[in-house]
C-alpha cells in the first residue's frame, strides 16, 4: 500500500474551536466598526463617544460589584465545604463579560452586559454548564469531543474503555 500523499506523516487537523475563534477575530471588528458608524449616522459622532465611554465606565463599575459578589460567594462556598460548581461558572461569565465590556464598541458590550447582568446570568450559566457536560460527557462515554469518533474501547471494536486499577 502506498503512503499517503505528502510524506508517510498524516496531515493534522485544525481543531473546528480555532477556525471559529479565527472567524470570530476576523469578523467582529468589522462588525464592531460598522455598527459604531451607523450609530455615529444616527445620533452624531460625539454622542456616539459619549456613549461608548458611558458603556464603558457603567461596564467598569458592575464588574467591579458583581466581581465582588461572584468572589464572596465563592470564598463562602468553599468555606461551608460546598462544590462551588455555580460560583465558579459565574465567576468564568464575569471575567469574561468584563473582558467583552473592555473590548470598544456596541456588540461586546451587549454580550458583556448579558453575561454579567444578575438577571440575565443565569441564563449564560446554564447555556455554559450545558456545553461543558456535553464536551465532558461526550468525551467520557466516547461520543462527540472523544477523539475516537465514538469507536469504543482502544482496539476501535465498540466495547468500553477499561482502564484497571486499585481503589484506596
């Protein structure tokens, strides 16, 4: 059988999470740039600063108190010896709802507001512990995001992983 073309070495695959991350820095900027002219069209260029650093020192001051929040429960649940799986997730949204309301620009900080936000939080919660146990979950049992394409155990015959071992 002859090797396959360009070398005896497969070619390696870019992970699908780096092309969107790519598109996604490739096309938010514009989209940021587009929006701020259009808002700049509408209700003028200074008003449309004015704005921009309003959103922005509003964005500073909720992720300073819900930053704060978010670490206080944080700190309580580990010192009641509960799994602070609910504070960690907010705390994950907070840092980067903060970053998106540095970010300049109408878009991110709609996405940064939703994430922050203690009303609309929850919601970005569940959407994050969602993905989380399906890449988890998918991985463990050998579904989606298992690198196996969902083969089964190590000889690819559809029978489970068994990994043997010693419980202390």
């Amino acid at each position: 059988m002859a090797p396959p073309v360009g070398g005896p070495h497969r070619a390696r695959r870019r992970p699908p999470w780096l092309t969107v991350v790519f598109l996604l820095l490739l096309v938010v900027p514009i989209l940021e740039i587009a929006t701020i002219i259009a808002v700049g069209r509408v209700i003028g260029g200074w008003q449309t600063l004015v704005l921009l650093l309003l959103e922005s020192a509003l964005g500073a001051w909720l992720v300073r108190r819900e930053g704060a929040r978010t670490w206080a429960a944080l700190v309580e649940a580990l010192n009641t010896g509960r799994m602070p799986s609910r504070q960690l997730a907010d705390a994950a949204l907070v840092l980067v709802g903060g970053t998106l309301l540095l970010t300049p620009g109408f878009l991110t900080d709609i996405v940064g507001f939703f994430l922050i936000l203690p009303l609309t939080r929850p919601l970005a919660r569940r959407a994050l512990e969602a993905v989380v146990a399906r890449r988890l979950l998918g991985g463990f049992f050998g579904g989606p995001g298992s690198g196996r394409g969902g083969q089964g155990g190590p000889r690819g015959d559809g029978g489970p992983d068994i990994i043997e071992g010693e419980v202390l």
